[in-house]
C-alpha cells in the first residue's frame, strides 16, 4: 500500500510538473523578454535622465506588467491558433495546447490570470502608463481572438504589431515618470517602424504559407516584392529617426562608446538565423545581435542611472 501511494504520489508530482512546464512554454517568454526588457527600461530612462533622478520601484512594476502583457499576447495567440496548429505536424509540436499537454480551459484560465496581474501592474505604476497599458491589453487581445483577429486583416496586423510590440513598450515606460515626451517621440516613432520591419520581415518569409491558407494580411493583399520593400522603406526611416533623436542629445554621449563595442563584439560572430530561429533572409540574421545590443545600452544605462556604475 505504502509503495502504491507512493507511485500515486509520484505520478501527481511528475503531473503537475509537467503542467508547470508547459505553461511556462505557452508563456513563449523566449521570444519576447530579449525586446520588452530594453524597450520598457529605455522609456523610462528617457523620462528620469533629465530630471537628474533614478529610477525606483515603478520600473519594476511597468516592467513587469509590460512582460506580462506580452506573455498574454503570445499565450493567447497560441490558444487561438490551436485548431489551426494541429493540423501542421511542426507546429502541433510547438503548440502546448494543440500538442494537448495543456487543456484549452486550462490555458485560457492562466492566461487571463496574467491579463488581470499586468493591468494591476499598470495601475500602479500611475494614471499615464495605466491608460497606455490598457491600449497594449486591448491590442494583445485583438490581435488573435476570434472574431477580430487583427492577424489576419491587411495593414491593421501591422499596425497593431509594431504599437503593442514596441511603441507602447517604450511609452509606458516614459509615462510612468513623464508626461511631456518632446522629442521623446523620435524615438518612440523608430521604435514602432523598427517593429513593423519584423512583420514585414516575417510575412514576406511565411508568404507562400500564409497564401496557400487563405489568409489575408498584408503581404497577400501587396505582394512579396512589394511588402518586402516596404520593410526595408521601415528600417531606413527607423535609422533616420533614431539619428535625429541622437542628435537631439536624448541619450548620454558615452552610451556611444558601449554601442561601439557592443556592435564590434557581435561582429566577431556569424549570425545565420532570425529572430524565430529560422535561416536568415534580406538581412534577418542582425536581428539577434542587435537585440543583444539593445539590452547591452539599456542595463548598463540603467546601471549608470542606479549609481551601480560610475561613468568618467
């Protein structure tokens, strides 16, 4: 009896685990963290540097209710997916739900219980980033729930992507300590144009995919060649825009330096895949090394502005 209860026991525990990890896998926090963590610090930087100011407790908060958000974009999106998922032998594998390691209900419960945790986050982290959060809820939510599925429709999947997954990154953090952006705004503009060169990126990759399906985005509807130069139209306009914004004297000039020898740093590496571990295409493979960039500028930063770092 004793044994038997103990293999129960067993069982239960290895059960439960194994639900654990698959939450944490529906979570794809992989994805995600490399560009909210930055995105989020550097919009509150450029808030607090020029009140000569540090920043506190609240950048936890938006930072954590930012990564939370984004944790519910990516669950629901594969709960939504599921059905679809489950017909591809790739993607079924991918899809915690659609793999069946996790019930649909079971998902969905976890996944609005994030919803309900970042939108507390948001609410303390003042009026400004609440108002914002709410606007980054209602577009992860959009974005793939039936029936709206923002997704699936021409040029408000693209719109709705580069806002939720980065321009309002960035404003929730800067509303969290600020309320007069300026030229803030540059930098906020670059950051949505650099995300809508990802989903041009991605679309003109899935395009023979995406057609075959039926689906209706905006590389259906424009073409591959078309889509595809609009986002190299994207990431120029992001480049112009960040330049002015530097010139704008919004970032320290030393931060130059460690940008200087974050690039070379990467340089030394070969780089053959995207952001979603396939092989690059049209200049995907500086996707990883420039997120590595990224957080390399923003936590050193930040470890400037918490005093952790003495910069001469």
């Amino acid at each position: 009896m004793v044994s038997e209860s103990n293999s129960m026991q067993d069982d239960i525990s290895e059960h439960n685990e194994s639900k654990i990890a698959a939450v944490i896998r529906l979570t794809r926090w992989r994805e995600h963290f490399p560009f909210t963590i930055p995105l989020t610090i550097f919009g509150a930087l450029l808030a607090v540097e020029p009140l000569s100011m540090p920043a506190d407790w609240r950048l936890v908060a938006v930072l954590t209710a930012n990564l939370l958000a984004m944790s519910f974009a990516f669950m629901l999106n594969d709960i939504e997916d599921a059905p679809d998922d489950a017909l591809d032998p790739d993607k079924k594998l991918h899809n915690v739900v659609s793999s069946g390691l996790l019930r649909r209900r079971e998902g969905l419960i976890i996944t609005w219980a994030i919803f309900i945790v970042s939108f507390l986050l948001y609410a303390a982290s003042g009026t400004l980033a609440l108002l914002l959060g709410l606007i980054t809820l209602a577009l992860c939510y959009l974005y793939s729930a039936h029936p709206f599925r923002f997704k699936a429709r021409p040029f408000t999947d693209v719109i709705s992507h580069s806002l939720m997954l980065s321009g309002l990154l960035i404003a929730t953090g800067y509303f969290t300590y600020g309320n007069e952006p300026g030229a803030v705004w540059l930098v906020i503009t670059a950051a949505v144009l650099f995300s809508a060169y990802g989903q041009f990126y991605n679309q003109v990759a899935d395009y023979t995919v995406d057609k075959q399906a039926g689906l209706k985005n905006t590389a259906v509807l424009l073409g591959k060649r078309p889509t595809a130069i609009l986002g190299y139209l994207s990431i120029a306009l992001a480049l112009i825009f960040m330049v002015a914004a530097t010139l704008q004297g919004l970032f320290p000039v030393w931060l130059g330096t460690v940008l200087v020898i974050g690039l070379i740093s990467c340089a030394l590496f070969p780089w053959e895949l995207d952001m979603r571990g396939n092989l690059a295409e049209d200049g995907g493979n500086l996707q990883r090394p420039a997120l590595i960039v990224a957080n390399l500028l923003a936590l050193v930063w930040l470890a400037s502005n918490l005093g952790l770092l003495t910069i001469t």
